[in-house]
C-alpha cells in the first residue's frame, strides 16, 4: 500500500484507513462470520436446554421454544429414575481418581526430575513406550485381569485403572514442569536441614500449583466423559455412572426418554463447565505446555 | 569389617543374611521376607503359572463322577503366566541387589531411621507408581499382544468351555489373506487415516480462522467472542456428542428445519457418505476451540516487528498470514497437531456416541461405514468376542501410531531437556 519507510507515518496512513468503504465493509464481513459462527456454537447448547423444558417426552413432539415451559423432567430425573445414584457414583469415581492419580503421578514426576539414580533414564524410556500403547486397547485384558483379583464391577476396579493408565502420560507433563522450577531452591531447603519429602511438600507443591490443579482437574472430569470402561467394568444397576446412565437414555430404543435425557445432560454440563470458567488460566496453561516454547 | 565380608557368600543362599550381621537389620529382614514369600507362596504359582502359559491348560471342560464342573481356564492360566514372569523378573533384581548389597561395607555413619528413609526416598516415593505401571499398564498390553497369537474367539475356542491354543501367526495371515478380512481392515484402515486427517486440519484451521479475526484490530468486546467461542470445549465431550446425535437424527431439528424450507429430509447419520461428512462437521464443532484457546496465546507470542518490517515491504494482509502467522502457528503447534492426529485416529468416543459405527456395511465383517480401527476392535471385543482379530488389529494400530507419538514426543519440552537418546 504504502511504501513510507517511517513507522509514524504508517499509522498515519492506518488510521485513515479506517473511514473508507473498503473498511466498512470488511468489518461487516468480520462481523457476519461472527455472529454466524456464534449461531453455530450455540445452537445446540439453546436446543437441548429448550428440550429440556418441554412437557412431552419425545423428540418429535419437542420444540426450541416451548410455548409452556415446565420443569417436570428435572423433578422426574430425582423421582424416577436412577439419576441421584449414577451422579454420587460418578462423584466418587471422580473424586478418587483424582486424588490417586494426582499422587501417583506427582511422585513419580518429581522423583525423575531431582533425583539421579541408576536405572532411571531406561524407565523414563520405558514409561514414554508405554505411553504411546492407546490405554482402552486393552480392554480384554483389563476385563479378565479385574475377574481374576475380584475387582469386577466395582468402582474401585476402575478407579485403580483410570489411575494407571494416565501415568505415563502425566509423568512427562508433569516432569517438564517441576523440571522449570529452579534446582537451587531445593539445595536451599537441603541446606536448612530439609528432608526430600518437606523439600517436595514446601517448596515443588506450591511452585506447582498450576499444573497441579491441571492434572487434577482432567482426572477428576476425565471419568465424567468416560463410556467404555465403566461400561465394561461396572455391571449393576447401582454400580452405574451418569455417562452409562446418559448414553442408555438416548441409544435406548424406547423414544421416550429425550426430554429427561436433556434435563440430565444440562445438570451435569452446569457444574462442568463453571469449573472450566474458573479454572480457565490453568486448562490454557497445562493445554499449551505441550507445544514448542519459542 | 573384613571379618563380617566373609559372610557375605552367605547370602547367595540366605537373601539377607550378610546385611543383618552387619547391623542391618531393616534391609535383611525385609530381603529375608521376599525369599521365605517367594519358596512359600512364590514357587508353586510360578510353576502353576509358566506350565499354564505354555499349555494354556490341558483338561477339556467335563463334569467329574461327583458332577462337579473340571476345567483349566486357559485366559486365567496365560494371565497367571504372565504375572508370574512379571513377578520373578522382580524378585531376581531384588536378589541381584542382595548379593551386590552383601559385599559393600557397611555405612560408616550412625545414621537415624529419618536419614535412612531419606536417602532411599526416591525408590520408596516410586514404587506405588512403577507397581501401578507394571500390573496395570504393562501387564495388558503384554497380554493383550500375546492374544493376537491364539485362537481366543467365540463360538469354538470360548473358556471356560472350551480351550484355548497358541496358533502362532495365523491370525495375521488370515487377516491379510482371506478376503472378508482384508477387505474389512483396508476399509476401516482408509477410512481411520482420512478421517484423522480430516478431523484434525478443520478443527486446527477453523480454530487458527476464529483466533485471528477475535483478535484482529477491528473487533470490539474481544472476551465475549473468545468466551462464545470457547463454550463448546467446556461442555463435557460426552454430553455433547450425545446432543449432536439428537440434532442429526432423521426426526431432529435440523431435518425439521430442511423440511420447513421445503426440502427433503437427510440421513445424516444414515447415509454412508453423509454420515462422515456430518462426523467431521460435528467434530470441527467439539474440537476448534481448543485450538482456538491454543493459538490465542500463540499468536501474541509473535513478534511484532515480523509484521511491522513486512508492513514496510509493503506486503498485503493475506501475504502475512500466509508467509508470517500460519508459518509460526505451525511450528508452534506441531507437537500437538500431530498429537492431536493420533488422538482423532483413535477417537472412538464420538464415533461410537453419534453413529456407533453405522450405517452397516455388508461388505465388512463386524464393520460399519464409519466405524474407525478402534471402533472396530471395540465391537469384535465385546459384541463378536473375536479376541485375537481384536488383538492382531491393536497391534497394527500400535505399529502405526507409536512412531508418530514417539515423534512428536521428541519434539516436546520436558523430552529435549532429557539427552535420552
């Protein structure tokens, strides 16, 4: 456009820009794509809430906007089906894999990022080769195996798999991190008269927050979207989880069970994704940790 | 000192013994305990185990005169196997340790239960992990491999009815050579890799498209449209994949609204071609925010003066995309691009939540249209019983996926810091 070489006339030039049609126009393009693109995303969010205020039970009868709005499926959620049950189940389920996985892992990250022993680099290796075996590709394996030692179909069974299978994967995160935070801090606290264990508790802990709430974070809703191993674990009615209980609901052959489907769907997308909006700064910082730092 | 190292020979029998005539009475009593559990508990199991393995049992499913049900579960044995090799392949480190233990002087210092524990502490604040890994990671997948060479599918070669048989690699040739077979894993296999491709460039460029009009000079309120945006990656995946089989279904809204503008109702997820296309479309909708919050922070990692100097050049908007931003985005990201492949190749949660693999193929065995390698396996596992087919294609997906993990996993951070290789 311009071939002026100073950089103050170049904004010059940048802030007439702005009146011309040229730029009027490109702006109302920005702006459609937007707005169409924000219809796009939220169109099923506004569906399946508008579904879930309907008063029939199909999704034939239901509409977006439902002319009566009623909150009947909610109700019938707590009163008539299993719903409560799935929901403490996947609580529990949640809540102890996150602290399981949480430990296991940050243990291991932080041994193999202070210490230097023999033996460590071949099970660093080993630990990258396991991680690269997709875990739920075992499936019969871990079915046969929670057989053998009694652990089928219970909530413990699958907790201790969730755990295990995350390890390798978590390890290297979790390592790259604690491996940031400088060694010299450490020597300090040995210094003082600090054992391994209060050097890791003061003074890795606290630097580590963010990835540390990271991990946690995605142990804890890792179970909420997980189908395939509960369904192949858990077996009974009580032993059931929300996503088991969900799924069954819109895959069932009966078509009667959308708008409860929907109800169901919206109390348990509610607390999630309040947890994303709080927890944003960690989830983006833990997402990207795994790209090239320029 | 040298008086108690003549001892130490002792050890090569006695686990243990030298280090409790040194004084060491925690480490020789604990070394003596894994020697009595091992003669005690240890060998009968092993024996158990390793006959197991290798026969894979030896007595056919029958009722005994007192008509009590007689068989050798052959999964049982070979899981039995495994874990007995798992275990042995531990008991002899701990006793090479012993004996290379039993030669060393002892510590010079006095030294308090804290030092002790202190100094191991890296072995004791690892082993739940590396125990976890062995028996819960290791152990399948070894199992899981060694399937691929037996027999183990329903009808005929079910336990506890029937036995099981180490055949080998015929597996393998029959997957390859019997045309059922072949024609079922091309498909699938094309499928997989196109749709992995697929899936993971929308998503990345429908992603970089919104970072970088969000965040472009002329729009206003920049966090309501980054928040809009981003909504879709905290929906839980699950939920909304379920809501999208609902959208799409032939009495869903979106036929409805076809059908209001006068048009024939779709299959959009009973259509063999439609229902990819959808697949795809749906996915773009679950997976660009996620690259959306990504490039956010990368974009405004590059440096500025890169666009001032092109500005100087005189260089028009869309050669800056293609020659400043696209270019550094790229090379940012790769890691995760190529994770993100390896993520979408194995996707299995969206095809089994929107179309469980359907529409049917009749050209494939145990295959739908959309149905990707994992979906695959997932059905011949649980719905067929087919366990070795299940097993010879998890290997292949293994072969196939590793070295592009492994690759980009040497590109990370936490890998380049570590000279490993």
């Amino acid at each position: 456009m311009s071939t002026n070489t100073s950089t103050s006339e170049i904004k010059l030039v940048k802030k007439k820009k702005k009146l011309t049609p040229k730029t009027i126009a490109l702006r109302a393009l920005v702006y459609t794509f937007l707005i169409t693109n924000t219809i796009f995303i939220l169109f099923p969010v506004l569906w399946i809430i508008g579904s879930s205020l309907n008063p029939g039970n199909s999704l034939y009868s239901s509409t977006m906007f439902p002319k009566n709005p009623t909150f009947i499926h909610y109700k019938e959620l707590f009163t008539k089906t299993d719903y409560p049950i799935w929901y403490k189940n996947t609580l529990k389920i949640a809540f102890l894999n996150m602290i399981f996985s949480t430990i296991l892992t940050t243990f291991n990250a932080y041994v193999f990022s202070r210490f230097r022993f023999k033996g460590r680099k071949p099970l660093l290796v080993t630990i990258l080769v396991l991680q690269v075996f997709p875990s739920f590709l075992t499936l019969t394996a871990v079915y046969v195996l929670l057989m053998n030692l009694g652990l089928y179909n219970t909530h413990i069974g699958l907790v201790l798999f969730y755990a295990g299978a995350q390890i390798p994967g978590n390890t290297w995160l979790i390592k790259g991190y604690f491996d940031q935070i400088p060694k010299s801090l450490d020597e300090a606290a040995r210094v003082d008269g600090a054992t391994n264990f209060t050097t890791f508790t003061r003074i890795i802990m606290p630097l580590a927050v963010p990835i540390i709430v990271f991990l946690a974070l995605t142990s804890f809703i890792g179970p909420w979207m997980d189908f395939i191993f509960q369904s192949l674990i858990l077996s009974s009615a009580e032993k059931k989880t929300l996503a088991m209980g969900l799924m069954e609901m819109v895959t069932g052959q009966s078509n009667t069970k959308f708008t409860l489907f929907a109800a169901g769907a919206i109390l348990v997308a509610i607390p999630i994704t309040i947890l994303y909006a709080f927890l944003q700064k960690y989830i983006v910082e833990g997402l990207s940790s795994g790209a090239v730092k320029s | 000192m040298e008086d108690k190292k003549k001892y130490a020979w002792l050890s090569y029998i006695i686990m243990g013994s030298a280090q409790i005539m040194k004084g060491e009475y925690i480490k020789g009593i604990f070394l003596l305990l894994v020697e009595i559990l091992t003669i005690v508990f240890g060998i009968p199991y092993f024996a158990h185990g390793l006959w197991g393995i290798w026969t894979l049992g030896v007595t056919k499913f029958h009722f005994n005169e007192q008509g009590v049900a007689v068989f050798d579960h052959s999964i049982f044995l070979m899981l039995q196997g495994i874990i007995s090799i798992l275990l042995i392949l531990i008991i002899i480190g701990i006793y090479v340790y012993n004996v290379r233990d039993a030669y060393k002087a002892k510590e010079e210092k006095k030294t308090t239960l804290r030092d002790k524990i202190d100094r191991n502490f890296h072995w004791i604040f690892i082993t739940p992990g590396l125990l976890s890994l062995v028996f819960l990671i290791l152990l399948p997948i070894v199992f899981t491999i060694l399937i691929a060479f037996t027999d183990y599918s329903a009808p005929y070669h079910l336990p506890p009815r029937n036995l099981v048989r180490w055949v080998g690699l015929q597996n393998f040739k029959e997957i390859f050579g019997l045309k059922i077979w072949n024609k079922t894993l091309s498909g699938v296999f094309i499928w997989t890799v196109t749709w992995a491709v697929l899936a993971t460039v929308t998503s990345f460029f429908v992603g970089l498209m919104w970072a970088l009009i969000v965040n472009s000079s002329g729009v206003k309120i920049k966090k309501l449209w980054r928040t809009i945006f981003i909504i879709p990656y905290a929906v839980p995946g699950l939920i909304s994949m379920l809501i999208m089989r609902l959208i799409f279904s032939g009495q869903g809204p979106i036929n409805d609204f076809i059908e209001h503008i006068g048009l024939q109702r779709l299959g959009w997820l009973t259509d063999p071609h439609l229902a990819k296309f959808t697949l795809v479309l749906i996915n773009m909708w679950l997976g660009a925010p996620y690259f959306m919050a990504l490039m956010t922070s990368i974009l405004t990692n590059i440096p500025k003066d890169l666009y001032e100097s092109s500005d100087i050049d005189g260089a028009t908007a869309f050669q800056k995309l293609r020659h400043i931003t696209i270019p550094m985005v790229l090379y940012s990201t790769m890691p995760l691009l190529i994770s993100s492949f390896a993520y979408n190749f194995n996707n299995f949660m969206l095809i089994y939540a929107v179309t469980g693999g359907g529409p049917v193929n009749p050209n494939y065995r145990y295959a739908g249209h959309t149905d990707l390698l994992i979906s695959w396996i997932y059905k011949m596992t649980l719905n067929q019983q087919q366990y070795h087919m299940a097993s010879v294609v998890t290997i292949m997906i293994f072969l196939i996926i590793a070295p592009i993990v492994a690759f980009s996993f040497t590109r990370s951070k936490s890998f380049r810091e570590e000279d490993l290789i």
